[in-house]
C-alpha cells in the first residue's frame, strides 16, 4: 500500500475547464510558463464557439476530446498521453481500464505530475488528480467550484453522470517557434468558424453557432441555465481572444493584421462581457431566466458580424504571409 500528495496544486481556475485544468499542471510542474490569454489563443481553444440548438450548458465540452486536446497541446509544444472511454453498458473489460487509467495516474502522481481527468467530483467538468491513497482507495482531486471536493473512490473512477473515462498526462514540452504556433492557432480558429458540421448534429460551430444561438431565443425549448452558463464561459473566452490577437498583432513578423480586426475583437468581447453581465450565471444550483431575448438575439446578430470580419481579415492576413 501506498499514497502520494502533491501539495500546493491550485483549483481549476478558468471558466474553461480543461483549459483551466493545463494551466494548473503547468504552474504546479514549471513546464511552461504562459499567461491565460496566450493558453487559451495560443492552442486554438478561445477560438472555439460551440452552442447546442437550444442552448443547453453541454456545448463547451462537447467536441473530440482526445483529437482536439493533444493537437491543442501540441501547437505549444506539449506531449501528452491521452485515454478515453466511454462506459457503455455491458462494456466487459471497463474494469481492466479503470486499473490500466489508475496505474498510469499514480505512475504520474509518483513522478510529481497532477493529472487531468473528466468529473472528478459531481461537477460535470474537467479537473485534477493531485494524490492517491492506496489504503483509502480515493485520489485527491481538484475542481472548477470547491477548494477542498471530497476525494474520488478508486471504484467510481470513469463513473459519473457523464461517463467517459478520461485521463491526461502532460508528460514533456519542447519549444515551439513563435511564428509557426500564431500560424496554426489561426488556421485552427478560421476553420472552426466556418465548419458546417459538429460530432453532433444538434450543436453547431463557429458562424453557425450565432445563428443556433439567435434561433433558439425566440424558441420554446430555449435553455435559461444553459445559456447563462455558455455566455460566462465565452465571455472569458472572447476576452482571451481579444488580448491574443491585440499581442499578436504587435509580435508576429510575418502576419500583419489591421487596427481594425483588434478593435473589433474588443468590441465582441466587451459585448458578450455585457450579454453574460446581463444574464449573470448564479451557479448549478439557482434559478436562471433570461429576459429581454430580443434584444439579446439582436446584439447577438451585430457581434456575428463584427467576427464574420474579424475571421475575414485574419484569413487575409495569414494568405498574405505565405
């Protein structure tokens, strides 16, 4: 029998979680040292505007975990090792996973690295694994709401109400060179922005997702939670962007991007700042409603366009440096 505990790893502190969730391991681990903004642009992931047709919270989570976040990673120059199952019932070897994933977070956790895993708690989010006690049978885990969440069972790793298994280990970093990680990163966010299809066919992306969003506010199934929750999460977002292509812009030597194209990515982010002010989310616990839907859809549709020209103009500026 054996434990470990990492101590002094912090809380996942971004309203992206497993964005969040990097950013603790790689302050806990020294392994690269970067500003939330340049994270989350850097990667691709404040790029990412994903909406459920009736504006149900899932949509910043839902997308190809294991695909997206190593290349994420990998545009900054991160390796990580990556597992992911989804429990599907009368799945006859999940046991031998949840032994296989647990061996690699303690292997980890030996080597002094916290883990990323999906639902470490009741929280529908990603978080940390930061110790194990064998004895116990618990990890030690780190969330998006709690300063001290009680610690998983072995047992009831994988198992929530979302079941996927999922554990990732940042295991090493090399350096990426600077003009390669902007070039990419925008690749990333112009090809999200217009991407027609999503893994599901009831969430949609990018451009499209304004439009979702627009619809489902004059819509009987619209979600008041859900929406509040997506407009926090992307107001930060929009913010990290906006800081992301302003530093860009000033940084990068071969991709030149107009004055405009940064005022207008502070105007979308001072909008949704104002949009998530307006329909302020409480917490999983309180009551939402949202009013005043019209005039929401109507700012919605002006800070569409205002991005419809800021992907233009990127797309320009990366053709142009070629």
């Amino acid at each position: 029998m054996s434990s470990k505990v990492l101590e002094g790893v912090k809380r996942v502190g971004l309203w992206n979680s497993f964005m969040g969730s990097v950013k603790a391991v790689l302050e806990y681990t020294n392994m690269k040292n970067i500003e939330d903004y340049m994270l989350m642009g850097s990667t691709g992931m404040a790029f990412r505007f994903v909406m459920k047709s009736n504006c149900d919270a899932s949509g910043p989570t839902v997308y190809d975990w294991a695909s997206e976040h190593f290349t994420m990673l990998d545009r900054i120059g991160i390796f990580s090792d990556i597992t992911l199952l989804f429990r599907e019932q009368g799945l006859n070897t999940f046991k031998l996973a949840q032994v296989s994933a647990m061996e690699k977070i303690k292997k980890a956790i030996d080597n002094d690295i916290p883990v990323i895993i999906w639902a470490p708690s009741s929280v529908m989010e990603f978080g940390i694994i930061s110790g194990y006690d064998d004895e116990q049978r618990v990890f030690f885990v780190r969330d998006v709401c709690e300063d001290e969440p009680d610690p998983l069972l072995y047992d009831n790793l994988g198992i929530s109400m979302i079941p996927y298994l999922y554990v990732h280990v940042l295991e090493s970093c090399i350096d990426v060179a600077q003009e390669k990680m902007f070039r990419s990163s925008l690749v990333y966010g112009i090809k999200e922005w217009n991407k027609k299809f999503h893994v599901s066919s009831s969430y949609t992306c990018g451009n499209a997702a304004y439009q979702s969003t627009i619809d489902a506010l004059s819509s009987e199934r619209f979600n008041d939670f859900g929406f509040c929750y997506c407009m926090a999460v992307y107001a930060q977002s929009k913010e990290f962007l906006a800081e992301y292509i302003k530093e860009l812009s000033i940084r990068s030597k071969e991709i030149k991007i107009p004055s405009k194209t940064v005022e207008y990515c502070m105007d979308i982010s001072d909008g949704f700042r104002e949009i998530s002010m307006r329909t302020p989310f409480l917490g999983p616990k309180k009551v939402h409603k949202v009013d005043c839907k019209k005039e929401l859809a109507l700012y919605l549709k002006q800070l569409r366009e205002k991005e419809e020209y800021v992907m233009k103009s990127l797309e320009k500026a990366i053709g142009s440096a070629n």
